[in-house]
C-alpha cells in the first residue's frame, strides 16, 4: 500500500495570539501566491511559514509603491507600520498585526490576512452605531487616515472590525476621508478618552520614538497635536468643509 507523503503544511498551526503573530510575520519564510489586481499599489498575497505557524498574509513591498505628491516622505509601507504601531498602543486592534521586514522584492510591509465574515453586507455595516466603527473612527483621527472606504473595513465573524491599507496616513494636512462620520460633533465614549489619554503619554515617549522611524518630526508632531486636540474638545472630530469628506471610490 501507498501511502502519500506527510504533508510538512499540515502540522503547522495558526498563531495563537497577535505577538505570535507578529513573530511569526517576522520570522516566517514567505511564499507569494497571487496579487490583488484592482490594488494601485505592488500588494500581494502568500502564506507565511516558520517549523510550527502559518498563516496568510499580506506584502507590500516598498519596490512596488506609485509615489504620491502628498506624501512625499517616508515609505507608504512605513506609514502601515506606524498605523499598526498607534493600533497596538490603543490596545483596540483595528490594524491586524503588521510588521516590516525584507521580503521575496525587498523590504516591505507584511501583515498577518485576516478573514472577514462573507455574509455581512458591508454597505449596510458601515452605517451601523457599532462599537468597533466607532473605535476604527477615533483611531483613523488620530492617524489622520486618508483612505477609510468600505474596502478597508474587515468585519470578522467573531464579531471584531478591523482596519487594513493605512499607508496614506499621518499627513502633516487635515485629510481625514472615511465613510465613518455617524458620530461627528458626538462626545467621545468614557473609554475612547482613556485610551487618547494613554496615547498622549506614549506619543511624547517611547511610541513618538517608534513613530518617529517612519515619520518626519512634523509628522509626529502633528499627530500629538491630533490627539490633544481630541481630549481638548472630547468630541468625534467633524468634516471641515460644506460636506463630508468621503473617500472615493467610496468601497
Ligand atoms: N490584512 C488583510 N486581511 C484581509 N484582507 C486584506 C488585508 N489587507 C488587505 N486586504 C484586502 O485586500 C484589499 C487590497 O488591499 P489594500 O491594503 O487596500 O491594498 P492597496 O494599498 O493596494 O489598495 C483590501 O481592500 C482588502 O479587501
Ligand atoms: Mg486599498
């Protein structure tokens, strides 16, 4: 009788939290297995793998970015990595674990796939009075995310909402753009203001260095700015303009 060989894949198991993600992420060895096409930028899909994890993931490298006038400094990839560093320090988890590292073209970003749960209607979602929207929103404040559409929005079947693609983030300008205004002029929530707390301590301290390997000064500066502001007004930041500042496409 034959007997098919062990597949090595099959005794690998999936990180059991976000830091053996994260180890994983940077340790692991990639195998690419496809690219999004609709994406604007070089973004690709594989797996990961060390002796016992795998998982998917994503990897931007830093070869494949279309430069942006607006965001002239720094690497889009580095500004993921900096949204994932504020995502962890909130403790909220809106960015999925996020490191940077070499890759099959170079240094880049990789980030642990997340799966979304197929049967939310997402249009329907977005609009939802949901806890971790309302989180993602005061997140994408203080990271000044320019891009939060329909697409970059991960609601899992456990219930959790993740974020994904911050690399036009951190702007030094005003360029909040997000389907996610429903609580604008709203008082911020008891534990939203706790966390901003939080962050305005790590920002002049360790996390504002960590930033700052990604950043320009100004752009650390600003978002210290960002967050001070927050606990000044105690409000969900509002559009500063006639309408709503969407991103567009906006899914
Ligand atoms: N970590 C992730 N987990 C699950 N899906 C993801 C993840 N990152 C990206 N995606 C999916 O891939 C699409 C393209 O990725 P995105 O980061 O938006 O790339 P681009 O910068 O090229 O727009 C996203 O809209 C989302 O549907
Ligand atoms: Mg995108």
């Amino acid at each position: 009788m034959t007997e098919r060989p062990a597949d090595p894949a099959s005794d690998l198991r999936a990180p059991a939290d976000d830091d053996e993600a994260r180890a994983l992420l940077l340790a692991g060895e990639i195998d690419l297995e496809g690219r999004m096409l609709d994406a604007s930028n070089v973004t690709l899909v594989g797996a990961v793998r060390t002796a016992e994890l795998a998982a998917e993931c994503v990897y931007k490298p830093v070869a494949g970015e279309r430069p942006l006038w607006d965001f002239p400094d720094g690497t889009l990839a580095g500004r993921e990595v900096a949204a994932a560093l504020v995502s962890d320090a909130t403790g909220w988890r809106v960015v999925p674990p996020t490191v940077l590292r070499d890759g099959p073209f170079g240094p880049g970003m990789v980030q642990l796939w997340v799966d979304g749960d197929p049967t939310v209607d997402l249009a329907a979602f977005v609009r939802l009075d949901h806890p971790g929207l309302r989180r993602m929103a005061v997140f994408d404040a203080v990271v000044n995310n320019a891009d939060r559409k329909g697409g970059h929005i991960i609601p899992t079947p456990a219930g959790h909402v993740h974020g994904v693609d911050h690399g036009i983030c951190f702007s030094a300008e005003p360029k909040l753009r997000t389907l996610l205004w429903r609580w604008a002029g709203q008082r911020l929530p008891a534990d939203a203001l706790a966390v901003l707390e939080r962050l305005a301590e790590g920002l002049r301290d360790d996390l504002g260095e960590q930033l700052h390997e990604h950043l320009t000064r100004r752009e650390v500066r600003r978002t210290q700015q960002r967050v001070a502001e927050l606990l000044r007004t105690g409000r969900h930041p509002e559009p500063s303009g006639d309408w709503p500042a969407l991103p567009w496409p906006p899914f």
